[in-house]
C-alpha cells in the first residue's frame, strides 16, 4: 500500500470506525484534520489516521505519553531516546502541529516531492530517510522496531475501508408520476440524486427540458459541488489608525515569521472601542495588537513590521518579538466578524509570507485561554476557523 495517495476511505467512514472502536471523543473529532492536512500533502489520510489509533490507543494513550503532548504517533525529538522515556518524546504545541509532523514524516520516508522540507514541525525529519520507506508496509522496522508494523496499520486501514456508512435517503412521493410509464425510472433517477422535483411534489414528467435544466443534471452527474463563495479582502473596509510611540508601541522593528490569533474577551466591544482603548488615559497597561476586526471593519493599530506586546512570552518572547496580531472582537454578528477574520488573517499571510502552519493562538504562546471563543470542546472551533483561513488564502 503506497503512502503517497488519494484517501482510500471517507471521512464518514473514518469517524464511524472510530466510534466504533470507542475511540475518544477527541480522536474521532480530529479525523476531519488529519483528512484533511493529510490532503493537502499527497498522504492517504486513511494511513495517518489508522497510524494513529494504533499508537495512541483510539486517542486514549495509555503509554508514557498523554493527550497533552499533542503527540498522535509516538514521534520522539530529535534526539530520541528510550521508549519509556517520557523526555524523549516530542511535546507539541497543539494538534495542528503535531498531526503534520507525523504526515511530514511518512511524507519523507515515501519520497514525495518537496520533502525533505524547511518548514516543518516534524523534529526527525533527517534527510537521509527519504525515500526508504514508499509503502505502509516499509515502515516495519523503521518507524518502529517491530518488522509487523506496517502490516499491522494495513489491517486496520482494510477495517476503516470496510465500514459501510449508511446514507439517509429522503423519499420523496410525486402526485403527477403515478401509472405513468416511466414511473419507476423517474423514481431511480430521484433516489440517486440526478434529478429533482418542484416545491409542489410534482415531477412534471412531460414537461421538456431546459437548458439550465441539462446543465445542472450534467453537472450533478459529474460530481459538480456548488462552491463556497469568499468574500474578497477588499470589501471589508480597512482603515490604519497608529497609536504614537509609547510603551504600547516602542517602535521596535519585527520581521513577522508568525500571525497569532486573540479574542478580545468583551462581549460588548467593537474594533473602534478596542483602537480607542490603546490611548485611553486610564489604560495603564502596556499590552497592545497591530489588527483589531469586528463584524464591520479592520483598524491597524501599530505597523505590522513593528512589535506589539500581546503574546504574553516576555520581552524577548518569539511571540512578542516575531508574531502579527490580530485581535477578533466578540461583539456584533459573530458569523460576519469570523468571515471577517479570516479574510485578514488569509491576506496577512499571503502578503507577510508567513505559513498557515505558523498561525498560532495566544494559548501556544503564554497558555492563557486566548482566543476564548475558540476554546471550547479541546479547541474544536479553532481547527474550523484554520479551515476558514485556508478557503480565504
């Protein structure tokens, strides 16, 4: 079985083994990211994912590690170590991280283009593997000691496979169709989804068919899914509006190398309330962000090449020293601000040059619950607004 692939299952197939193996609740949240990350590298999710069960007991651990090491295969530093070793074992900062390591490193051992690769948070990525293991059952002996290793991920990429995932099918009963000769046809075609009736629950079987009518029945047959529609950057109004020099803004110079993420932790603000409180006299504090977006607008408060005190990793903190911020409020229409977001978020990263894997919460960097309307559910609504970030970019 190749590494290099397109999925061998659904992503529904996926999450029903998962439930039911009694997979955590965790595990069987995180198939849709590694289907997806797996995706976008040219991995067969399916083997990420059955890899990862195995090593993670279903997302229940068990071994030295627990799910706080963000850790979904085991990978150790780049050191290594015994296996028993906790120290020896790589600590992630989040699942996002940790997922594209071990696709990174099946990547590399599979030889796929691009690899070995710069940007990765993989810590074993060592060169030399390239292209030494281009099939599950390679990795036998290499990933692990065990020579069944791979062997063993196959059988439970056959048992993913196999899951049948039942589709609901809504049946629908047409008034005008009944005796009509072609009754039992019309209602095939219905069933699988190549045709629709009207609003009234009538087919019109002798009614001729349009042109658009043959375009969308064509398009259904060749699997056409209609597209999500994004908003361009450019309708959202975008106003720059610095604060002076001051201790919020010590104009010292930042080469971004990552964007992170906050909310602004008032229900009632909007990105005019938050500008204003940068210069608000009985603002003592000297935390400060370069973006602010609600519902309505973007205001820039401080150059994006300047550093903001906002990630909370102290005076010479990577965070502090070498992030964009961009301050989600939590007022007004949270769907539009979330559209909003991500749209500032996908174009700071075009222009800054800065990887997707780089856009980080304030939680990776001081451990604050920042942004906290992401938090909830181990971060489930964080994973869908990088989903987000990804469709605007």
């Amino acid at each position: 079985m190749l590494i290099k692939g397109r999925p061998s299952a659904t992503l529904k197939q996926m999450q029903k083994w998962a439930e039911s193996k009694k997979a955590t609740p965790l595990f069987i949240e995180l198939a849709e990211v590694f289907y997806n990350l797996s995706i976008d590298v040219g991995v067969n999710p399916v083997i990420v994912y059955a890899q990862s069960a195995k090593e993670t007991g279903y997302g229940r651990f068990g071994g030295v590690l627990n799910a706080s090491y963000h850790n979904p295969c085991g990978l150790k530093t780049s050191t290594g170590g015994g296996d028993k070793d906790i120290n020896a074992h790589m600590k992630f900062n989040n699942w996002i991280d940790g997922i594209n390591a071990q696709i990174d490193h099946l990547a590399l051992y599979a030889g796929l283009n691009g690899y070995p690769k710069a940007d990765t948070t993989d810590p074993r990525h060592f060169p030399y593997l390239f292209g030494t293991a281009p099939t599950v059952e390679d990795l036998g002996g290499k990933w692990a000691g065990s020579l069944t290793y791979g062997t063993d991920i196959v059988k439970i990429m056959k048992d993913i496979e196999d899951t049948i995932v039942e589709e609901v099918v809504e049946i629908v009963e047409f008034i005008d169709i009944e005796n009509h000769w072609a009754e039992e046809e019309i209602e095939f075609i219905v069933e699988k989804g190549e045709l629709k009736g009207y609003n009234d629950n009538t087919f019109r079987p002798e009614q001729p068919l349009t042109r658009a009518e043959y375009c969308v029945l064509r398009a259904r047959q060749l699997g056409f899914v209609k597209k999500k529609i994004i908003p361009k950057p450019d309708v959202i109004p975008y106003s720059i509006d610095h604060i002076p020099k001051s201790d919020k803004r010590p104009e010292l110079a930042m080469d971004a190398i990552s964007l992170t993420i906050h909310s602004t932790a008032n229900p009632k603000s909007t990105a005019k309330n938050e500008r204003a409180w940068l210069t608000n006299s009985s603002n003592t504090r000297v935390a400060s962000y370069h973006i602010v977006v609600d519902d309505k607008e973007v205001i820039e408060c401080l150059p994006l090449n300047e550093v903001a005190w906002h990630a909370g990793d102290g005076f010479y903190g990577k965070g502090n020293r070498k992030s964009i911020s961009v301050e989600i409020c939590e007022s007004g229409d949270r769907e539009k601000t979330l559209q909003n977001a991500a749209i500032i978020a996908a174009k700071i990263l075009r222009e800054q040059n800065i990887s997707i894997l780089n856009m980080k919460r304030h939680f990776d960097w001081s451990g604050k619950n920042c942004p906290r309307i992401f938090s909830a559910n181990n971060w489930k609504e964080w994973y869908k607004f990088i989903e987000r970030v990804k469709q605007a970019y």
